[in-house]
C-alpha cells in the first residue's frame, strides 16, 4: 500500500489537503488550525511517505506564487497610496530582521550550535526558503536545511501564538492607523431639522463617516447632495455609526425615532452586485448616477467589510453596493452594474496568465551580492511585487487585472492550501528524525528564542509607531512571509488593514532576508 501511494504524489497531495483542511476546522480551545491543518498533516503524512515531498516541488512554489499573486493584487492601491504613511514600519520591519540576525552567532556558541545549522535555524524561525536555499549554496552542505527543518513549525507557530497573545490584550489607540466603518456598525437614522444648515457642512460630511441618504422637503423625499441645504422642518435620513450621526444631528436638528424608510418613500434601497467589468476600477463619481438614472450609492460591501460610499470610492467586480433609487429605475440600475452572480464566475483568463507570468519572470532576475554570491527573488516574490504594481494600476484597457473576490478568495485559499501541503510533505521525514535529538531539541530552543524576539521587537515598533492591532497581525505574517499566519490573522480579524499589513512587507523582507545571509558567515 505504501509503495503504491509512494507511486502517487498527487494523489497523496490531495489526500493531505482533505485531511488538513478537515482538521483545521478542529477547535483548539479559542483557535483553530484553519489552513495550517494541511501542514501538520503533511508532516506526518510526509514522515511515512518520505519520498513524495521532493517530487511535488512544483505544486509548492506554483501554490505560493498564486497566492503571493493574488495578495498582491488586493494590496496594491492602497499599499501604493499608503506608502509615504506605513514606511516607519517597513523600515522597523527591516530593523528587526538584522537584529535577529546578529543575535545568531551568541546563540550559536550559547546553544553549542555550528554557524550553517545556526544560520539554518534563522532563516527557518523567519521562514525565509530562499534565504536557506542561498545559505546552503555558500556553505557547500545541507546543514543550513537541516536547521531550517527543525525551526519551521517553531517559527509558524511561534507567530500564531504572538497573534493570539496580541488579541488576548490588543491597544485600542492606533493615532496613525485610523479603523475604516466596518459591517455591524452603520444604520440608516431619521431626524428633523430645527435650524438651516447645508449639507456639506454636516459635521462628519466631507470626512465620508456619515452621509445624507435622503431629504424630505415639503413632503417630497429626494436624494441630497452636498449642494443641497436643509431647511428648519425638514426631514432627513442619514447613514452612518452611532457616534458619528449623533454628532451630525447635533449640529442642525434632533432624532425623530420615525422610520427611514417611510421618510424616504418612494426612495427605495437594494443591494446590487457589481458584475459588470466595465466598471471595474472606476470611482462612483465618474459614473453620473444621480444625472442618469436619479440614483444614489449609500453603502459598499467588498471582503465581508461595510462601509460609507463616497464619489472617490472605487469599484470592483464582486461589490456588493447599496443602491438608493426610486422602483420605476430599479431594474435599469441593476442592469447597469451588472448583478449577475454567474458573472462573478467569470475569471479572465488573460489577465491572471500574463500577471503571473510575469512575476515568474521578475522572480527569475539574478541580484548579485557581495563575495561573488547572488541570488533570484523567486516566483513567489515576483509575484507579489508584479501583483501590487497590477493591483494599483487596476486596469489596462479592457484588461482588469483583478478578478471578483469570490475568484479572488477561492484561488488563494487553494494555492495556500498547496503550499502547506507540499511544505509538509517534504519536512517530514527530516522532522521527525531531527526533532527528538540532541541537536533537535538545541535547534528548536534557539528558534523559539528567535521567533519570540522578532514577534517582540515588531509588536513593540508598531506600538510606538501609532499602528493598529490589525496591521500589526498582517505585519507579523509579513516578516515571516508566511501565508499559514496570515490565514490565522484573518480568523481573528476581517480588518483590510491585516492583508495590508502583511503585503506591505513580504517581498521587502524576503530580499531583506536574503540579503543578511553572506553577512552571517
């Protein structure tokens, strides 16, 4: 039985992911595996079937490259837009890492550890492949891969465990990293005017934390804009949190307790899906709802996150937007934005081929180093980087670069899944006859020193920096570039900032990572 499963990797490969994904959803207390199930199960999976894991090579940098792709191309308006505001922490990021770095040879000698095992064990705290692939080059053995082996599963779930511990006892003030409007917080609420204002002088207006949705004047509901002024008597329905609308209603009347919907009869509202690509990356405000179709946009839902649309909010296939219309127009506004669920099965072929190809090809440039050595950024990489420039650029032509979310998600979640898969497979059997040794137990008490230190050092600079918990979830996935943590960091946190965090430092520290290696010998 075994020599035939040996004969079948992909088989076994599949039967892995099955079995990972099973136990992922296996509660452990108040976490769950999630996708790292797949690599744990691969461990023991790979320790039985030792020869599989090296000939599904292909499958882990293919599962990695897909995933780093499509991180990419969600991250890479705002990773752009946002850069100027988030390179404090890049720069910690990259502080941290070199710290670590000179911390190896005193733990070497501390721990009774050769330098290319030491070394080894670095990179895998870190979970830097490339790194180790380029240590085992300069040293000439397998040792640095030995290292790696031991202190892999440490650096993985050393990490998840910081996450864990971070959301046991998050801070609340992040000054330089404001929360957006999330779902469970906006409601539609219905006031009087007791006193004229104009709307764009509504308190929280201009800022997009709460907006007019309609106004009753003379006993005729319209949509307002922020031309409009409201006059003493008037009725309106604003939308917005708590907080936020009372502050609004404050600066010119008082709550009602009415019903929003009868204050806006016969304004109606739907929820539309955006399925047609032509609006792809365009803003709400370039579209001339209100011109065309007496049509207002109050909400956008996009990765299970509601929030506040504003004119200079961008679209993307698979939105979910609150339209606010009268019922004659309805149907022409669905149809305009598309609303056809079979269209966010639509996945453009071109677009994903091409983006991906061309992160192979980034990957594969050769960076020379000091000492004669060099070394590629990998598919992996290369594809992130190729995805944030694709994910900011948004669209070439009729070319729109990123698919739907629900594309999106699936697609990441199964190059995840292979990834840790075949991760597993290939570390087993070094796993298991390391990991109770000697060496092993020295190895892997280095590596938790290291990973306790770099979760350390990074949650203490985004604390001083002014960032937010979530960021700081995304940034400890990012600095080990490791898709099983950010998983993890998503099941505490939807936050957009958490994916944001962790794109906005996996390639930098990649090459970061890489880069200290010659130093070290």
């Amino acid at each position: 039985m075994l020599a035939l499963l040996n004969d079948q990797p992909i088989l076994v490969l599949m039967a892995t992911v099955a079995l990972g994904a099973a136990v992922g959803t296996i509660p452990l207390g108040k976490i769950r595996l999630g996708a790292s199930g797949a690599l744990f199960v691969g461990l023991l999976v790979g320790a039985v079937l030792p020869d599989v894991g090296d000939r599904l090579a292909l499958f882990q940098s293919f599962g990695l490259a897909l995933f780093a792709y499509l991180i990419g191309l969600g991250a890479g308006k705002v990773f752009f837009r946002d850069l100027r505001r988030n390179l404090p922490l890049m720069l910690a990021a990259v502080v941290v890492v070199i710290l670590t770095a000179f911390t190896v040879h005193p733990l070497a000698a501390l721990h009774n550890l050769d330098l290319p095992t030491a070394i080894g064990v670095w990179t895998g705290s870190l979970t830097a492949t490339p790194a180790m692939a380029l240590a085992n080059q300069l040293t000439g053995g397998q040792a640095p891969a030995v290292g790696y082996g031991l202190s892999y599963l440490v650096g993985v779930v050393g990490t998840i465990i910081a996450i864990t511990l971070l959301a046991a006892r998050p801070w609340s003030s992040s000054p330089r990293d404001p929360a957006p409007v999330t779902d469970g917080k906006l409601r539609f609420t219905a006031a009087v005017a007791t006193s004229a204002l104009a709307v764009r002088e509504i308190p929280g207006i201009s800022e997009g934390l709460v907006r007019v949705v309609a106004l009753r004047h003379g006993g005729v509901a319209r949509i307002a804009g922020s031309a409009d002024r409201i006059e003493p008597g008037d009725e309106v329905v604003l939308d917005g949190t708590e907080k936020n609308i009372d502050a609004a209603v404050q600066a010119f009347g008082r709550r009602t307790g009415a019903d929003p919907a009868r204050v806006m009869n016969p304004l109606q509202t739907s929820m539309v899906i955006v399925t047609a690509r032509a609006l792809a990356d365009r803003r709400l405000g370039t579209l001339s709802l209100r011109e065309r179709f007496g049509t207002d946009v109050a909400r956008l839902r996009r990765d299970d996150v509601e929030s506040l649309a504003t004119p200079q909010t961008e679209l993307k296939v698979g939105d979910r937007v609150l339209i606010v219309t009268t019922a004659p127009r309805m149907e022409a506004v669905r149809d305009f934005f598309g609303n056809s669920t079979r269209g966010l099965s639509n996945l453009d072929w071109i677009s994903l081929g091409t983006g991906m190809a061309l992160g192979y090809l980034l990957g594969m440039v050769t960076i020379p180093l000091p000492g004669g050595a060099s070394f590629s950024l990998g598919p992996a990489a290369g594809c992130i980087l190729v995805g944030l420039a694709l994910g900011a650029i948004g669209r070439t032509g009729p070319t729109v670069w990123e698919p739907s979310t629900e594309i999106a998600l699936t697609l990441r979640q199964f190059g995840l899944m292979l990834f840790l898969g075949v991760v597993g497979l290939a570390a087993g059997p070094a796993f298991i006859e390391t990991v109770f040794t000697r060496v092993g137990g020295l190895a892997i008490l280095m590596s938790a020193v290291l990973t306790a230190l770099t979760a350390a050092l990074l949650i203490a600079a985004a604390r001083l920096l002014g960032q937010s918990v979530d960021r700081t979830y995304g940034a400890l996935a990012g600095i080990t570039g490791q898709p099983a943590i950010l998983d993890y960091a998503l099941s505490r946190s939807t936050d957009a900032r958490v994916t944001e965090g962790y794109a906005q430092l996996f390639a930098l520290i990649m090459v970061v990572k890489i880069a200290t290696v010659p130093f070290m010998l």
